[in-house]
C-alpha cells in the first residue's frame, strides 16, 4: 500500500556511512524492481536499470522529460498526472497500476507504490516510484479465470509464490516458492486451511490482509493487492516483506467460488526505501537525528505547546570546545569516532522520548518534551558535563573533551523552529564566552545583543563599501633626546548614525567576521600614502616612520608580503620607514611558516615589532629563531611600573635580552612622569601614550610637523 515511509527506529551503526551510500544505490541500480524518481514537475530525475530493461530507453533519453508525455499510454496519462497531484500534495492513494509504453511501441503494466521526500519546509520535494512489471502475471491471470487447472499459474509464476484458495471447501493450494517465502514445509500445506498463511502473518499487518481479500470478495475492489510482513510460525529471524495479489472467479450470480493469486517477495524493495528515508532523516555519522528529523519533532512539540500552554519543554544547543585541536592533531577518522561516542553519551543523558540530534560539524540539539520544570533541562546539562568530562579512549589516543551548552525553555510565544534554535545557540555562545564547559540559560538580554552584534557587522560591512574609516597617529618619540621618531597608525571609524566607534567596539567584530583581513590591507596602504605625502611636504623628516599592527588572520593569510610590497612600490615609500608590529602569539601558533614570512618582509626593508610582548607565548628564549627588529613592551608592565615591584623586574629582563639579541625596545602606554623615568632607567630606547600624546588626526599630525615636531615644552622636558 503507498504511503509516506515510516521512519525506522534503529540507528545507523558508526563507521562506513559513506560506503552504506554508495551500497544503496547497488541495490537500486541491481534490484528487480523498477525504480524511477520524479522531481515535483514530473519530471525523471532517476531511472534504474530495471526500468531501461522494462522500456528500452537508456536513463540519458529519459533524464528530465516529464514521464507522462512520452511514457504512459495517452488514455492512462491524464489519471496518472492526476495521481502524480495528490502525491505532491502529500495525499497517498493506494497502490495503482498502469500500461508503459516501450521504446518499440509495446505495453508493459506496471504496478507502483510510492514514496516521498520531504524538503526543510516539509513539502514534497521527490517522489520515489517503486514499480513491479505484472505484464505476464496479468496474462496468467486472465488464464486463470477461464481454467480451473490449478498448477498453470506454478507453471508461469517465475520467481513469485502461487496459491489457489478453493473457498468452498476453504481449502488453499500452494506452490513451492509459496512454501519458500512463508517458511512452510511441504507436508503442511496439502489441502491446508488459510490459517496455515494467516499465522505467519505479523500481528500489525493481519487485520490489513483480511480486510483486503474481504473488500474483494464483496466486489469493493477488483482485485486483492497488499504488503505485509510474513515468517515462520516463532517469528524466529527476520521477517520478509511480500506483495499479495489475488482474483476472485465468481459464478452467474456473481458469488466468488475461487480465489487465486501471487505472493511476491519485496523485502529488498521496501529495504532501499527504508534506507532512503534513513538517509533523509538520520545522521549518517553518528546515526543521530539529523536537522530535518530534529525540526519536524521541533514543530510538532511548538504545536502541542500552542494547544497546551502548561507544556514543558526546553532545547540544548551543544558545541564542543576544543573539537578542531582533536581534529587537526589525531585525524578527521579520530575526530568522526570522537563525534559517535559523544552522540552515545548524550544519549545516555536523556529519556527515550527525548531527540537527540547532530547538526553537523561538532554540533548538537537536544529536545527535552513533557518537563516538569526548567529545573530539568539544567539537570540534563549537568549529566552531560560530568559525562563528557570523562575521557575517551580511541585507538590510542586518551581524548577530553568538553562541550558549551545554550538552554532556551520552551514557551508557546515560539512560532517558528528557527527562533527557538537561534536563542538556544545564543545562550550557547554566551556559555563559550564565559569561559566553556558550562550551561547559560538564554534570556531576553541575549538576543538584544545578538540583534546589535548583527547590525554591526552588517555597519561594518557597509563601512567598508562607503569608506567610512580613518587612521588617527600617535607619536613615537625618543626616549634619548626627546625626537619624534614616527608614528603608530591606528583605525578609526566614523560611522553617520554612531558617530566615532571606539576599536575595542567593531575591531572583535572585524576579527570574528574576516572583514580584517580587507580592513588591514588598506590599512597598510594608507599609512603608507600618507607617510609618503608627509616626507614630501615636510623635508626636515626623512627618516619618519609609521607603525601598523598586522592581525593574526591577516598574517595568516599569506600574502601580507606581497601586500606590502605593493604599498611600498605604489607610493614610493622606503621599506625602511614601515614597521609592521605583530604579536608574539600569532608569530608562535605556526613558528616556521612565521618565520618564512618575516624573512621575506624583511627583504623588502620593511621593520618587523613584537608587539604586546610578555602577555602571549612569553617566548624570550625563541626571539633569536625570528627575524625581528624590536620589541613593543606591553602597556600592562609599564603601567603598574612603580606598584608592582616584580613588574619592573620583568621589564629589565625583556630590556636586557632584547639588546643581547641587538634588538630596540620601545614602551607603550606611557601616561605619568614615574612610567617614563622607571622606562628610561631600564634602558628602553622609544616611547609613546598619552603623557606625550593622544592619537591624532592627520591635520593634527600636519600641525605638529609644521611646528618643528615639538610636542611641547613640558614633553620636551620629560623626555630631554
């Protein structure tokens, strides 16, 4: 009988998904059974090898034609267009049969049963026609109603079971494959009573067998069709699946007398549709939910909420931390088995009614029904983080992991799936955000700021269109004689609606998005340009420097070098006056690829600065393995110079080893006359911060070139 395919309750073993695919469509393209696949327009989007052996068309004479236009026999193929509407519409007819029409003009009667394939929306999105060519078993049954010989049909059967059932006597004969098929020995079914077929019926499909032969017989259909499940009388090893089809000889007054029929084994058919829906339903990994099965329970939960209001239920948005370091150390094979026993722990966590689902990557949901409080969606996740803090053996390899878990509580104001997961992903963030391996339950304020993290990439994308960013300097001065050496650039963006945004605001975003890696490259182009404008204007400083910090993605990219060079050729700045300040711990996260690209952006002139330092890898034994030119002191040291005694400490290290390796260091962060004399004393050689000057505007800077430099007298006389 067609239908939407049941969902099977069985999860997917762990392990060779992949060749499971590739199996399934073995069995399509080498089954019996015709298999042909229809978009929602009709059109052939498969057609196996059954079905070119049925027709003689080749799958590439057929792929996108509409099947009813060439196909079907024209006086068949407005009924069947009409139940190719109701399939799409969802509304399944009963198992129908119709005349195709070969390449060479013969007809072959198929009969079909139908499958379907929901997209995300829960539409139709395939129809998956599973047919049986009956062409010859038509014939033999009209054969049948003019004989009474009771083994032609044995003769003709081929590979399907024959039974003739004498309902006078009610007495059944049976053929050999008959016998086969049911698990009966032949000494059993002589003369036997229907029982003998009727006990080997499964339970669930008994009433749906009877019920059609009883249709029959009283003239409600022309004939009997019907799947059901059949096996020895103990229901020992696997049941198989068969089709009935049977035909009433009735005498003058219409009165059946006699009853015969086929039974053909369809165990493989409905197997592939089985798999089909598993693979449409089911995580091929980990054998799990996957995100369609997870929104359909998703939706049926909201709905029940609605009609419910004093339902409780919750959703977990689980993201494990730390995946990609298991991932990128031990193997893609490594990390998938580290995915299926996760999957199987979390499902040690929850009830059997409970879904739990993979999204895909390290990602998970689980959907908590029938809660008493929200109290039990925490006591889930508390399961969770005492069971993922155990470790995991695989192969060799002892594995941890943990994982950051978002709550949302379910509340029947949720409308739609997608609401529901996006606050539960935001409580998830928030948890990884407050340090990892813990739960937060999502509140309004949550999505407030997920809403203006939103529009703020989306201003800083558009910041970028209408080149809304400039660059402020802050000087950098000699900590000897007081001379202006240069300048850090530092971005600056004025937006119309926010007026000047500080960094610490948009530059995370800019990190988080990738939009740093476009805003550094002008970046370096600029302070570059305007560099070269103000050697030009302003001769009395040819060796003035500028300084720009490099991202760790920007650095990662791999063709800062030829960025560089392009700046420096476009404005004819000498590769001298750029220095390029990274940080300590993006030069360690790959030391050798590192290294090769300070090498070549040293061969261009450009000067390369640890920026930050003493706050990343507190690599000092490693400087000499770089190419660098001097060290930029964190603000953080300098600024508790004076309280912190130790901290001074640390600073006469780095100052003492950065001049071993003839390394210069310069101090930042500068704010108070005590900060500057205890840098001097340690023998730093530059400085900068607000005690010389705030960053400045480029009609500031040209202010203060056009005074000489000077940043005024008491400066002066601090540095002097």
């Amino acid at each position: 009988m067609s239908s939407i395919t049941s969902i099977p309750a069985a999860a997917a073993s762990p392990g060779g998904h992949a060749r499971q695919r590739d199996l399934n469509w073995v069995i399509v393209e080498t089954t019996g059974s015709l298999i042909v696949v229809l978009d929602r327009d009709g059109r052939i989007v498969r057609f196996n090898r059954a079905c070119e052996d049925a027709t003689g068309y080749a799958f590439d004479d057929v792929r996108g034609r509409v099947l009813w236009e060439f196909l079907l026999d024209p006086a068949e193929a407005v009924d069947v267009c009409k139940i190719f509407r109701q399939l799409t519409d969802g509304d399944f007819p009963q198992t129908h049969e119709n005349d195709w029409v070969t390449r060479d003009g013969r007809k072959r009667r198929i009969v079909w049963s139908n499958s379907a394939v929901l997209d995300d929306t829960g539409h139709v999105e395939l129809i998956v026609s599973c047919g049986n060519d009956i062409t010859e078993r038509r014939q033999i049954e009209l054969r049948l109603r003019e004989s009474e010989e009771r083994y032609a049909l044995a003769v003709r059967g081929a590979n399907d079971g024959i039974w003739d059932w004498d309902l006078t006597s009610d007495q059944l004969h049976v053929s050999a494959r008959w016998r086969a098929l049911l698990g009966i020995g032949e000494a059993e079914t002589a003369g036997t009573s229907p029982d003998a077929w009727f006990s080997r019926v499964h339970a669930a499909d008994l009433s749906g067998l009877k019920g059609a032969i009883a249709a029959h017989l009283a003239g409600r259909t022309p004939h009997v069709e019907f799947e059901h499940r059949c096996g020895a009388a103990t229901a020992a090893g696997p049941w198989r699946w068969t089709l009935v089809r049977g035909l009433a000889i009735r005498d003058a007054a219409g009165v059946p007398y006699r009853m015969a029929g086929s039974l053909t084994d369809v165990t493989e058919r409905k197997s592939v549709e089985a798999r089909l829906v598993r693979e449409a339903l089911f995580d091929n990994l980990t054998g799990l939910a996957n995100r369609e099965l997870l929104r359909q329970r998703m939706r049926h939960t909201l709905d029940r909420a609605r009609r419910d209001t004093a339902l409780q239920f919750a959703v977990l948005f689980l993201d494990l931390d730390r995946f990609k370091v298991v991932n990128d150390g031990l193997g893609h094979v490594v990390g998938d088995r580290l995915l299926c026993e996760v999957a199987r722990r979390l499902a040690e966590c929850v009830r059997p009614a409970d879904t739990v689902a993979r999204l895909g990557g390290d990602e998970f949901v689980i959907l908590l029904e029938d809660m008493t409080d929200e109290a039990d969606a925490v006591r889930v996740a508390n399961r969770i983080h005492a069971l993922l803090r155990k470790p995991f053996v695989l192969d060799d390899h002892e594995v941890f992991t943990t994982a950051s878990i978002g709550i949302a509580p379910g509340s029947p104001r949720y409308r739609d799936v997608q609401d529901l997961l996006r606050d539960a992903d935001a409580a998830m963030y928030r948890a990884k955000a407050l340090g990892k391996s813990r739960h937060e339950m999502f509140d309004a304020a949550m999505h407030e700021r997920a809403l203006e993290a939103l529009q703020l990439e989306t201003d800083l994308r558009h910041a970028i269109e209408r080149k809304e960013f400039l660059l402020h300097y802050q000087p950098i001065v000699s900590l000897a004689d007081g001379a202006l050496l240069g300048f850090e650039a530092l971005v600056r963006w004025r937006q119309p609606d926010r007026g000047m945004v500080s960094p610490a605001v948009f530059i995370p975003m800019m990190e988080e998005t990738g939009l740093i890696v476009p805003l550094g490259s002008w970046v370096i182009g600029e302070a570059c340009r305007q560099l070269r404008a103000w050697h030009d204007r302003f001769g009395t400083f040819p060796a003035l420097g500028v300084s720009v910090n490099v991202s760790g993605k920007q650095f990662a990219k791999g063709n800062l070098a030829a960025e560089v060079e392009a700046a420096l050729r476009e404005t004819n700045l000498p590769g001298n006056c750029l220095t390029l300040e990274i940080t300590e711990s993006v030069m360690m996260s790959n030391a050798a690829e590192a290294a090769a690209t300070l090498r070549d952006l040293r061969s261009l002139g450009a000067r390369i600065s640890v920026d930050d330092f003493g706050v990343g890898y507190s690599s000092l034994s490693q400087l000499h393995r770089f190419p660098i030119d001097g060290l930029k002191i964190d603000r953080s040291f300098v600024q508790r110079i004076g309280a912190e005694e130790p901290d001074a400490e640390i600073v006469r290290t780095i100052v003492t080893l950065a001049h071993n390796l003839k390394l210069g260091v310069t101090a930042e962060g500068i704010e108070t006359p005590l900060q500057l004399e205890r840098m001097r004393a340690l023998g730093a050689e530059a400085a900068q911060g607000y005690l010389f000057a705030k960053p400045l505007a480029v009609e500031q800077v040209e202010g203060l070139l056009a005074a000489g430099g000077h940043l005024g007298e008491q400066s002066a006389r601090r540095v002097g």
